[in-house]
C-alpha cells in the first residue's frame, strides 16, 4: 500500500505546481508582456486582441483552479500535525489564493477596464503566497 500511496502524493505535488504555474505564469505574462504589447495597437485591434486573449486563457484558469484546489485539498488532509504558526501561515495562503483565483477569473472576462491593476494586485498576492509556500515547507 506504501507504493501507490507514494506515486499518488507524487502525482498531486506535480499538479499543484503545475497548476500554479500555469496560473501565476499566464498572469505575469499577460500583465509584463501581453498588455504593454496590447497598448501600442490601434484601439479596434486592441480590444479585438484583449477579448481574443482573454478568451483563450480561460480554459487554463479555469483548469489551474481546479488542479489547486483539488491537489491543496488532498495536502491539508493528508498532512496533518502541525504547529499553530503552521495553520496561521496556511490560512493566511489561502486567503491570497482566493484574491489570486477571484482576479484570475476577472481578468479573462471580456471588457474589463481595470485588467492591468488586477494583474499587478495578483501578481504581488502570488508572490507572497510563494514565499509562504517556502516558509511551511521549511517549518514541517
């Protein structure tokens, strides 16, 4: 029983950091590169392109979601023990994740006029999130 329950703890890790990837990634590109490209089209190409974007990121917010939550939920259930400071750190993540998951969602929404402050909001929260991340892996 150790030998799947190995490969399964495995294959979970892969997918929450290949979903947070996928997210905080496309966020980053889209605020650092996507939208400053956006910027020097003529306003008809540039809505046209944003929507078309937008669009097409979609799917991968959607599917990055998913994977973290399913992939976070089986790691609180299946690690367990931990100190206060621990859950305090955990909870705190997770609330920035939610602002990360809200924005994400937002943001591919056509017509948004506040994309690029949302992106830049999201990407600070994710990089928090990150460095929490470092801090619980170091402290269980």
């Amino acid at each position: 029983m150790g030998e799947p329950l190995n490969v399964l703890l495995a294959v979970m890790r892969w997918v929450h950091f290949a979903s947070m990837a996928a997210l905080l990634g496309g966020i980053v590109y889209a605020r650092l590169v996507m939208l400053p490209a956006i910027d020097t089209l003529a306003p008809d190409a540039r809505k046209a392109l944003a929507a078309t974007t937008a669009a097409l990121y979609r799917p991968v917010v959607f599917a990055a979601i998913g994977g973290l939550l399913v992939s976070g939920l089986f790691n609180i259930f299946t690690k367990v023990g931990h100190s206060p400071m621990y859950h305090m750190m955990l909870g705190v993540k997770i609330l920035l994740a939610m602002h990360v998951f809200a924005v994400a969602i937002l943001v591919v929404q056509p017509d948004n006029p506040r994309r690029s402050r949302m992106l830049t909001g999201a990407i600070l929260s994710g990089v928090v999130i990150l460095a929490i991340a470092t801090y619980l892996s170091h402290i269980s």
